[in-house]
C-alpha cells in the first residue's frame, strides 16, 4: 500500500498572517450589542428559550429531573450575583 500525505487544505493551506486576519474578524458581522449576553440579560433570556424549544422536551434533563434545574437555577443566580458585586469592586 502507498503512503499517501494528505494535502493541506482550509486553514492549514493558509500563510500564518492570513489566519491571524481571518481571526480578527470574528464576531464583527454581529453588532456589538448583540455580541455579548453579559451587556443584554433581555437577549441572553431570549436565546435560552429559543434553544430550549429547539431540543425535544424528552431529551432535556431538566425536564425528567426537576430538582437538578432548581439547583442550577440557584447555582446560575449566586454566580450571577457575584459577577455583578465583582463588576462594581472594579
């Protein structure tokens, strides 16, 4: 059998700097206030809903265990809590 390398493609085929411009155009065809859920708690409750309806609700976790989704809804509010005391500190 012959070894056969295989040829660079996608990235791989790319010089070093031109990976680095693709790199630094991320996330920039989003506006800004749509970028980060930190800056918008309206936008980040909309996305989990939407992800939430899209997964059948036989296959979420939460929904066969609801005790697990109160203990991670007072988990997600204390870190919550702290992110924004840590905010102000600065």
């Amino acid at each position: 059998m012959e070894d056969v390398a295989k040829a660079k493609r996608g990235f791989a085929s790319m010089s070093p700097e031109k990976r680095r411009e693709i790199a630094r155009m991320g996330g920039k065809s989003v506006p800004a206030e749509k970028r980060a859920f930190s800056l918008s708690p309206g936008l980040a409750a909309q996305a989990g809903r939407e992800g939430g309806r899209a997964v059948n609700p036989a296959d979420r976790s939460f929904s066969k265990n609801p005790d697990l989704a109160v203990k991670a809804g007072i988990k997600g509010g204390k870190a919550s809590r702290q992110a924004r005391a840590f905010e102000k500190a600065k």
